[in-house]
C-alpha cells in the first residue's frame, strides 16, 4: 500500500509494483596495503553522519555510539551489519528509479570499507586529538514549525516493561469551530519517545462512521527523524471544523514501564485565507490486501495495483508500505501516449 500526497494543479496514472528483489550490493574486499583505520580519525565522523541519531543515550537504538568506549564492545557486530547493509536501515534499490536524497544516512562503499578494515585491524582507538567534536541532537520533543494549535492524547498510554507490541488507536477531538488550511504538520512524542516505534494520524471528519483504522484521510506520522511536513507557498490542507485526529500508535516494550503520549502540531494559514492548490492525500496503487494470495511453496509474487488519477496533479511525496512477507515495491507513474499528429 501507498500513500501519495498530492497538490490538484499532464494527468498519469500510478502503478505499485511489488514482488522484485532488491539487488544486493557486494562488499568489495579491503585493498592490501591500506592503513588500519582508527575510531578517532576514520570511524567517530561516519557513526555521527549515520547511526548515533539511533544510536545515542535514550534513543531507540539499543546501544550507544558515541564514543569509542561504547562502540569498542560492540566492532564485530557493526562490521556484520553495515557488511550486510542491514545498518544504518536504508532499503532504496541502488539500480532503479531516484538515486539520491538529500536525507540518504546509507553508507558508501569506501565507508563500509572502513569499517570493516578497522575490525579486522583490531579495532584501535587512535589518537584522541582526531575525535571530532560531538554532534549536537536536537530535543526530540521539539517542534520544527511553530503550531499554532497542538492535539494531545487524553491520557498517556503505559507500556509493560515487557510485552509484545502493541496497535493502539485513540481519536482525539482537535477543537476546531470553523475550517481553517493547514500551511504545516508535525507530530512528536511528548513522553516516552524510545517506546513509540511510530505513530499515524488520520482525519475524520463529524460524517465519517465506521471502525477507526478503515476511515480517515492521512494527515502526517512521526517516526524517529521524521520532522514537520511544510507545504510549498501557496498550497494548504483543509481540516473542517468538527474534524477529529486518530491516533495510530505502535508501542513497544523496552525493559521498564514507561509512559508515553504524542502530540500533532498544526501550523495554519491565515483566516480567510484560500490557497491557490489544495494539498490531499490518498491510497494508491493498493489492489485490496484482503485480496493479496500467496500461494505456498512459491517466492516472488507480484501483485500490481493502479490508480487512475482524473485531474492534473504535482506528486509531493510517497510512502511505501509493507510487511514483513513483502520483498520490494515501487511506484511508477504512467503518462498517457502522446497525441497523434493532425
């Protein structure tokens, strides 16, 4: 499932492609003859780009990488998971499609090799006049635009210190009394960000009936790095007076109880105010999960879904979604074929 946001402003039409496997990059061998890297000097620079936004005291990550005497314990690990590409998480197929990002934490080749060579050297120190200076992290409560209206939990929500994960769904009333067009949105854990893995808001508004996790329109989501979601001038988001924000949690045990709550921040343009495009979101390419079958003793299922869209639109962003059965997905816009010649 997708979801793309979208500004009504030629017209394509979506494909989601599920089924590929992504390609693999092969970890070159170090070169021979290659100084052994040290942590100071070669390695602290890449964990600061990288990891420790993660991988710092009470983040989410289970251990910090600060400094050497932290990462020191744990070096044969580090080279297995950046090796495997499966640290720092960044799963964008290298071959296909957009390249670069402006936000892409992915190590390159030549970093993998330095961690790698370090370990295999012994992971030294070196010398401590080569340490960089530390990173400066910003409060994770904190927001990045300045709300002009903040919605909160009711309550906190208590997580065991052990436990499975847990789904939660809490629907907020906002308090608004007449429609007003949001120019940004952004969500923050207000208490307990290490035990919220994510959380997403939806829209409904004083008509929507039903179960919760079925209605709604997407209005923004919070995970750890994710800031505020400011629109371009001129392009706002609609929420109608009366209009309630459902909060989908995912929560998730970290030894000890902790009490957690979000808040969304909504940021609006002046009263009366009309923007000249109108920001929405919707589901596209989603074939209907119910209807997904996977046949046994079988691997590569492909399962296409499109969405035709009826009015010029600018693509602002995707969202890919996906479990942990799914290989790889991809949205791919379509444009029409072009007119014959008269």
């Amino acid at each position: 499932m997708s979801s793309a946001r979208k500004l009504v402003t030629p017209a394509l039409v979506l494909v989601a492609v599920a089924g590929f496997a992504i390609t693999a990059r092969a970890q070159a061998p170090a070169k021979s003859g290659q100084p052994t890297p040290t942590f100071t000097k070669d390695v602290a620079p890449i964990f600061q780009r990288s990891c420790q936004v993660c991988h710092r005291p009470n983040s989410i990550a289970p251990m910090s990488l600060l400094t050497y005497q932290d990462a020191r314990p744990w070096a044969r690990s580090i080279r297995n998971k950046v090796v495997a590409r499966d640290m720092p998480p960044w799963y964008i197929d290298r071959t296909v499609g957009i390249k670069k990002f402006s936000n892409d934490p992915s190590l390159t080749d030549e970093e993998v090799s330095v961690i790698s060579r370090w370990v295999d050297g012994g992971a030294p120190m070196g010398d401590p006049k080569d340490m960089p200076s530390p990173r400066e992290f910003d409060d994770l409560a904190r927001f990045h635009i300045k709300p002009d209206l903040v919605v909160s939990l009711p309550a906190d929500q208590i997580v065991p210190a052990q436990g499975p994960d847990r789904w939660v769904d809490v629907l907020v009333d906002a308090g608004l009394t007449e429609d007003r067009y949001l120019k940004a949105v952004e969500t923050k854990p207000s208490k307990g960000h290490r035990v919220v893995h994510h959380s997403v808001q939806t829209m409904r508004e004083a008509d929507d009936s039903g179960p919760t996790s079925t209605l709604g329109s997407l209005l923004n989501e919070y995970a750890l790095g994710k800031n505020a979601d400011v629109f371009p001038e001129g392009a706002g988001r609609l929420i109608k007076a009366g209009t309630k924000i459902n909060f989908n949690l995912h929560l998730h045990s970290i030894g000890e109880e902790t009490a957690a709550n979000v808040q969304v921040g909504l940021q609006f343009y002046p009263k009366d105010y009309v923007p000249k495009y109108i920001e929405t979101t919707t589901t596209v390419g989603n074939s209907g999960e119910r209807e997904l079958d996977l046949p046994p003793n079988t691997d590569n299922v492909r399962t296409d879904g499109f969405t035709v869209l009826t009015r010029p639109v600018r693509l602002l962003s995707v969202q890919p979604h996906m479990h942990n059965r799914g290989k790889a997905m991809c949205v791919e816009a379509i444009f029409p074929p072009a007119a014959p010649a008269q």
